[in-house]
C-alpha cells in the first residue's frame, strides 16, 4: 500500500512539473462593494457585500479555469476612450476549451452590465486572451447614440485569432431610438477562432437614423472555426426580436479575412426591421440549419470577395405582418463577386396571404448548386426569382430545382399557427412536409418536434444540443 502511494506521489509530481502552467480551479466571488484582496474572496461557499471583491480585482487576477462568481446589482463603468477595450476585461486567459475562464452571474441573482457611454462596457481586450466565458449577464445599453459593441471579443488585427470564447445564457438589451453612425452592434466579434454564443436573448435595439440596417444584434469580423484545438464557430438557441438588424457576418473590403466556418442554428428571428435575420455578407464554408424566422429572411451582400459553399437547410420561414411577400433568402448588390456553391433543401416557406418571392438573386452566378426537397405555401402566386427574372414552379423546376415528386406545395398544418412568435410551428400529425425530406427526416426546422429553438431563461429547460436523427447529415 505504501508503494502505491510513494508512486502515485511521484507521478503526480512529474505531471505538473511536466505542466507548469496548470493550477488548481479555484472559486471567488465578486460583489459591487467588494473590498477584499483577491486571496480573500476566494471561497467554496458564497461570499457577498464587502467580503466579496471588487470587478477590476477580479479581471486583473483570475486566470486559468477558475470560477468567479457576480454576486446581484448592476454594474457600471465609463468610457474608456479607447474602441478596442471594453471597460472591463480579463488580463488572463483560461486554461482550454474544455477548462475555461469562467465569469458567471450566480445562481437565482440578476447582476446587471450597464453601459451609458460610446464603448463596451465588458469583454475581451486585444492582447490575446483566450479560453474566457461570460455566462447569466444582462448586459444593458442606456445611450441613444452610437453604441458599439455592449459586449465585445477581439484581437488586435487581420490575420490573427484569438481562440474559445463563450457568451452563455446572456440578456442583450437596448434602445428604441439609437442614433448610429457606424457599426452599433450588441455583440461584436473580430478575429475570433472558435466559439459558442448560446441561449441568449437580443431585443429592444432600433436605429431612427444614421446607419439603421448595421443596427444589430451580432456583428462578426473576420472569425472562423478553429481546427487545432478543434472549435466550431457557433450561434445557437438565442432569440432576436425588435431589432433594426440580427447577425451580420461581415469584412472590411479592403484587407480583411472573410468569415469562414460558421453555423448558425436553433434561433428564432422575430420583428426584425431590416427583415434580415443573417446577412451572409463575405463569408465561406457556413452552414444555416434549424432556424424559425418569422416576419424576414436570410441575405447576402456581396462587396468585397466570393463568397463559396453556404448550406441552408431546414429552417422554417413564416411570413408575416409585414413580410408576406419574402420567406426566403435574398442574394442582392453582390456586383463581381458572388455567393457561389450554396445548397438550399428541406426548408420550409409559408406565407398565408400573399405572392410571396421565394429565392431572389442578381446574377446567374449566384444561382443555387443544389435546391430540393423544400416545401413552399403561400395564398398566391408563387415566384422564384433568378438573376431578376420571375419564375413559375414549372420554369424554376425546369433549372433543374426542386423536382417534382421531391418539392411539397400543399399547406402544412401547425400545432399552433399564430404568425408570430408566440405560435408552435412544430408540425401537426399528418402535415404535408412529414419524412420527406432530402434524407426522409420532416421538411423544415424541427425535424424531432423536441428542439430547442430560441432562448429559454435559465433554469427553465435543458440547453443542450439535440442529438442529430438517425440518417440525417449535418455537417
């Protein structure tokens, strides 16, 4: 028994001195009068007022997976001057992907991020931190003028990533009357390697004037998925509604690196006024899948770098009060370089009163590769529209689309179809659009009837993923 225990000690000691870099977790607990050192707000029970420590201890001293819990109040900061760092960022990176930095809001407790001045007011900075999550906040805008970035994740340039960043379970809240001039995004990311944006809720955030249709929820630059560590880029179970705008993946046409990699997936898209609920705006290899939009669509704008291989498969789109005449996606203003080499099946498009455009594009080009098994319903007539020229089913069958036998153009019915997001567009019992999709799964975004899709308040429902159905090909 004594060897056991001699040579457990041993081995033990070579594997951290074989990594010097890892260290134990610990957690601390950070409240908004806190005064303690940092070594005095480190406790396994919960600690608040003054025994807790204050945010700038906390982010100029947690490092490697340890836990540090936000005790309720809201949190305020000034401007820092500077566009690059938020008011409040960690100095340190989190040990993996798989042991990250943690910042949380504790559990049952509100604790608020409120900014009232022209830049973020937390978030990561440029000096290549990695591996930090940000889980529970409400993160709160209270400026009506230019209001970049409430939450901000970026690195310091093109052409260089940092890695693993999470913003879980988070609120975004905003203004009705934002005067922008420039990019005013909820959440902005630049130059991020792989990362997780999940259950989060977006709203309330209008432009009256300036740069309305750059008004959004989520503006990503130049970010990718990482392929060492292994990381997808992932926008999943959020929600998106009131907005001027909701996800634009995008680059500065001149030197930037496009997008590539991403999926967006399980979200719902509501009462959005650019009628946009992604632009696919000089970005690669992304996949668009198990998305509900109502009242909007998918768009690509192109300006500045062909934009190759996109699928879009299984979303459903409900058209509404003031989208009747889009449920699809639109593919405008791309001049020489095009959305190219993009797949568009098992979607489900459904206007209940009027002539809704299905697909639209500019240029030949731009045309889809791959377009089958799609269930299309509107009151009216049917267009899909190819390089500005309207077609009929037979016409859009006849560029070799949506074959008959495959497409579905009877009425679904839902389990509860309300035209906004209050419905249930899972479909009723014996649907049109029920196993006949492209791998015999249902046509549209819930395919088990089980998803998750939009955000759920935590504590309310399990927030993982679905298991892909058996037969099925998400890639």
């Amino acid at each position: 028994m004594k060897k056991v225990i001699f040579f457990s000690i041993i081995l033990l000691s070579a594997f951290y001195f074989l990594n010097p870099n890892i260290a134990e977790a610990a957690t601390y607990w950070v409240s908004n009068n806190g005064a303690a050192t940092w070594n005095n707000c480190k406790s396994d029970t919960s600690l608040s007022g003054t025994a807790g420590c204050s945010v700038s201890t906390a982010m100029a001293n947690a490092a490697g997976n340890d836990l540090v819990y936000f005790r309720t109040g809201t949190y305020t900061g000034s401007a820092t001057g500077d566009y690059v760092k938020p008011y409040y960022y960690p100095a340190n990176s989190g040990t993996s992907w798989d042991n990250p930095l943690i910042f949380k809001a504790y559990t049952g407790e509100t604790v608020t991020f409120e900014r009232s001045a022209g830049d973020p007011i937390i978030g990561i900075n440029s000096n290549g931190v990695n591996y930090v999550t940000f889980d529970g906040f409400v993160i709160k805008n209270t400026n009506t003028g230019n209001a970049d970035g409430f939450l901000m994740a970026l690195n310091g340039g093109n052409g260089t990533y940092q890695t693993g960043i999470r913003v879980l379970n988070c609120e975004f809240i905003s203004q009705e009357d934002i005067n922008n001039t420039d990019l005013a995004d909820m959440l902005f990311l630049r130059g991020i390697s792989g990362y997780l944006i999940q259950n989060c809720y977006f709203h309330t955030h209008r432009a009256t004037s300036g740069d309305i249709p750059n008004t959004g929820a989520i503006t990503m630059y130049s970010t990718k998925n990482s392929t060492s560590p292994a990381i997808d880029a992932v926008i999943e179970k959020c929600t998106f509604r009131d907005l001027s705008a909701g996800v634009n993946y995008k680059v500065n046409s001149s030197g930037g690196v496009p997008n590539t990699g991403l999926k967006l997936r399980y979200n719902l898209f509501y009462d959005i006024d650019n009628f946009d609920a992604s632009i696919m705006y000089n970005s690669s290899n992304s996949e668009f899948y198990q998305n509900l939009i109502i009242d909007g669509y998918f768009s690509a704008e192109n300006s500045g770098y062909t934009s190759p291989n996109h699928k879009i498969h299984n979303n459903t789109f409900i058209g509404g009060a003031s989208m009747e005449g889009m449920a699809g996606i639109n593919f405008y203003n791309q001049g020489s370089h095009l959305i190219t080499n993009w797949e568009w099946y098992n979607n489900l498009c459904y206007s209940k009163t009027a002539s809704p455009t299905y697909i639209f594009t500019e240029q030949s080009g731009a045309n889809p590769t791959y377009a089958d098994y799609n269930l299309y319903y509107a009151a009216g007539t049917k267009n899909w529209s190819l390089a500005w020229t309207n077609h009929t089913i037979a016409e859009w069958q006849g560029h070799g689309y949506d074959a008959v036998g495959h497409v579905v153009t009877t009425q679904p019915t839902f389990k509860s179809y309300t035209g906004d997001e209050t419905g249930n567009y899972i479909l009723d019992t014996g649907s049109s659009g029920i196993g006949v999709g492209r791998y015999g799964e249902n046509i549209g975004a819930y395919i088990t009837g089980a998803e998750q899709i939009g955000y759920v308040a935590p504590g309310s429902s399990d927030t993982t993923p679905p298991a892909a159905p058996t037969g099925v090909t998400v890639n």
